[in-house]
C-alpha cells in the first residue's frame, strides 16, 4: 500500500493561504463564473474569470 504524504510535509504557507486567501471577493470586469460543490464532504469551490 503506498504511503500518503503527513500534514506535516505540507507547507505552512498553505495552511496561511487556507486561513486567510488574497483576491477574494468579487473579481471586477468579471466574465465568466463557475461553482462546484462536492456533496460527499461539503467543500465548494468557486471561480471568477475576466
């Protein structure tokens, strides 16, 4: 069975973008707009483009 990676080989500027993300909010001359949302384990995902 191959081993999986332990929360502490992930980097701490992950868990600082998780905590607090830049760029969020509406994106300004926004395009196109997509949401996901997996409903196994409730996390959503939504992107601006412009």
């Amino acid at each position: 069975m191959p081993n999986s990676p332990s929360i502490d080989s992930v980097p701490d500027e992950l868990f600082d973008h998780i905590e607090s993300p830049f760029r969020r909010g509406v994106c300004p001359g926004l395009l196109i707009r997509g949401r996901v949302r997996n409903p196994l384990c409730g996390d959503e995902v939504e992107i601006e483009l412009r």
